[in-house]
C-alpha cells in the first residue's frame, strides 16, 4: 500500500489518477470524513498491493533499489526497463509489496457503564480480525480478592468468531483510579492474593480467558519484589491450566527510575516471569497535561531500547494509542484536552480550512485553529505516525503492538496491518 500526503489543491480524482486507483475506492479505504475537501497535509492510504516511487533528482535505478532491498535488475525487469537506462525526475517507478512478518496485536476495549454500546461493538467487530488478542478492561480486584468483571457480552462472541485469545486484565482500579494501598493488601495478604487468584481460575474457566494479563499500576515502590514474588506463584498457577501470563509497565528509561508510576516494575525481574509485556509508551501528550504528541517517536524508541537490555524482543509489545487530544491554548494546569479520533481530527482541519502540519522529529501529525476567540491545537495519529511506529516494531524485531484502546475509528491503522504483517492467531 501507498501512502501519500495530499498537496494543496489535490482532489481524489487527480490524486486517483496518480496510482490508477479509483476516487471512491480510496474515499472507501479510508473511510474519508471529507471526500469533497481533502485537506492539504492530509495522509491517505492508497490501498494498491506494492507502492509506486517517483524518482527525485540524484536517484539511480541501483540507489532506489538499496533503498527498497531489491536487486536493481529485478527492478529493471518489473518497470520494464533497461538496468542502463537513465531515469528522469517525476519518472514513476512500481515497488512490489515486501514480505510480510508474523507479529502479535492486542486491543482493549473499556466499556463505561454496565452496556456495550453498538458503537463500541462495532469498532471491536472492525478490528478483531487484525488482533491475536482481545482485552475486554478491566476485572477490578476488591480488598478481599473478590473480583468485578467488566461487561463482557458480546466480547466473547467476537473474540471467538475471529479467533482472538481473550485477554483478562487484572487490575487493583478502585473508585476510577489505580490504588496502591490495594495492591499492598493484593500482594502482601496471602489469605486475599489466594482467593484472587482462586477466583481468577473460576472465571477464565467460565468465560474462556487464555491470557492473564496483571495491569498493577502506582504501586508502592516498597513492594517491588513482592509484585514479582506475586508473578511466579500466579505463573505456576496458570501453567497448570496452559494460560499465558502477561504484565503491563510504565515507559520506563533506566531500572532506577524514580517515581511512583515506575519504581515497583522491575523489568528485568518480571521479564523472566512473564510470557510477554505491554509496555505503555504513550500519554507523554495527556489529557491533564500540556500539549504535546502523544506517543512521539524518539521517546517511544528510548523506552524499548532500554527495554530490551532487560528482557528478549519476542516478550515486548510496544503499546500504541489509538487517539490524540484536542488543547485549548493556553494550556492551563487543572484542565482537560478532549479525546479525539483522526477521523475527527481531519474533520476539523477540513471544517477549519487549515492545513494538517507534521512534525518530524516526534513523527506525529498536528493542527492548529482558532474557534470563538480560543486558539487550538491537535495532536493525533496518521498514516505516517503509525507506520513510523511499525517500521520502529520491525527494527527492533518486537513481538508486536497493544492498542489503548478501541472505540474511536482508526481505519488506516488496520490497512496498514493488513499490509505488512501476518497477525498471528493462537
């Protein structure tokens, strides 16, 4: 597939006639929020099988195929060309599709209140087929190891039909925020932590959960080596069922890091335990926070590449958003940015007349606008942030890539999925 950055004055139809692919086809792909409008820096996915290259000025048939890993004759006898021949500025060349890599991809899914809405289930069903796991948030654990089980219909259909391993999120969540007193009590009572996990066991039984995946967060870093010792007993649980163990972290940049988010995960420790980690490398831009983008590139790569001085690649999933915020400038401490969708985001951009900017040192896209007197500005993801993203998984030969969380549309995500990796089903 193809991705292309629309330039000023662009239309589908010229855009169309670029790649030999028709308007509607690529307004379909993605699921374009202004066909009639397009907006200038706007990142469309052009859904052909390779890409063209248009070549710029100093390339050579012999340049272009290092960049691409294909011998320069192959590519000579693909465009039916000669491997002598010149090749003028503009001239538009055919790159077939590169072999595609298993990887693994989770998604969860947070329903508010006790329903699913058709919503929600909607994006869930539209992106199930892309995912080895599926993440319905979260079993919350009570102070006497009893257990709140989220809503779960029709998660369990969905997951079945598209052979998703259902993922069941532990989490020590009380009254809407994680609670380090509770997992004190979670980790260092063996009378409660025993009637969790007893009650771990009678649910996945009942449901069908595969994965145990523990999401304790603001812990106290008093109970680092407790949270691990809590890991191997959970591991020789589970194993006795043949269900997999997984554990979310903080972002973390160095085993000593300080702060209350970070101290209690010791990656290397638990890296030995689990069978892989979702490492949460995003919210550097966060609602309460100021502006800024979300999961920018050079931080999400400094998190992983410390990660992986700890524990093997084929354990790390690089967690990704699936949104970005809208801030209202200036920013203010005590105020929230509003949770918005690309598809929103573009919206915006076209309804604003202005154009989408990319930044490219976070490899992130962003909009500025002025409404009733309030200055704006957007950080959200596109085409170009998250293949940055997938190109990072591939280099760093990860084990693949956990979505937080599913509900706003992202269709580009998918295609680009679809594309590039084999997604492993269990």
């Amino acid at each position: 597939m193809q991705i292309h950055v629309v330039q000023q004055g662009q239309t589908l139809f010229t855009i169309g006639s670029i790649y030999s692919t028709a308007p509607q086809t690529i307004a379909d792909a993605n699921q374009l929020p202004n066909p009639d409008r397009l907006v200038q820096g706007q990142a469309l996915v052009i859904p052909i099988v390779g890409r063209y290259y248009f070549v710029q000025p100093g390339d050579s048939l012999y340049s272009i195929s290092q960049q691409f890993g294909i011998p320069f004759q192959e590519l000579a006898r693909i465009n039916a060309i000669s491997p002598q021949q010149p090749l003028a500025v503009g001239w538009r060349l055919y790159i077939p599709p590169a072999a595609k890599v298993p990887a693994e991809f989770n998604a969860y899914v947070e329903p508010f209140g006790n329903e699913v809405t058709d919503v929600l289930q909607e994006r869930t069903k539209e992106a199930a087929p892309y995912l080895t796991y599926l993440a319905p948030f979260s079993f919350e654990v009570k102070r006497d190891g009893s257990l709140e089980a989220p809503p779960l219909d029709p998660f369990l259909d969905i997951a079945k039909a598209n052979m998703n391993i259902l993922m069941m999120v532990i989490t020590n969540l009380e009254e809407g925020g994680f609670n380090d007193e509770l997992g004190r009590i979670i980790l260092n009572d063996i009378a409660v932590q025993d009637k969790m996990l007893d009650n771990i066991v009678r649910l996945a039984k009942q449901y069908g959960f595969r994965d145990i995946h523990f999401d304790f967060e603001y812990l106290r870093p008093a109970d680092r080596e407790a949270y691990v010792t809590f890991l191997k007993k959970a591991k020789q649980r589970f194993a006795q069922e043949g269900w997999l163990l997984s554990a979310a972290l903080a972002p973390k940049t160095s085993a000593n890091q300080v702060g209350k988010w970070y101290e209690a995960h010791d990656y290397k420790a638990i890296g030995e335990v689990v069978d892989f980690v979702v490492i949460m490398t995003y919210e550097w831009g966060y609602s309460g926070g100021p502006a800024q983008a979300v999961s920018p590139i050079g931080p999400v790569r400094k998190v992983l590449e410390y990660a992986l001085t700890e524990m093997p690649a084929d354990k790390i999933m690089m967690g990704q958003n699936l949104y970005g915020y809208d801030w209202t400038l200036p920013f203010k401490e005590g105020t929230q940015a509003k949770a918005i969708s690309p598809q929103q985001a573009i919206e915006i951009a076209a309804t604003q007349g202005v154009p989408i900017q990319y930044d490219e040192k976070a490899q992130a896209p962003f909009i500025e606008y002025r409404t009733n007197g309030t200055d704006h500005i957007i950080w959200f993801e596109d085409a170009r942030s998250i293949q940055a993203k997938f190109d990072l998984m591939r280099e760093l030969k990860l084990r693949g890539m956990s979505y937080w969380k599913l509900g706003l549309p992202f269709p580009q995500n998918w295609l680009l999925i679809s594309d590039q990796f084999d997604v492993v089903k269990r």
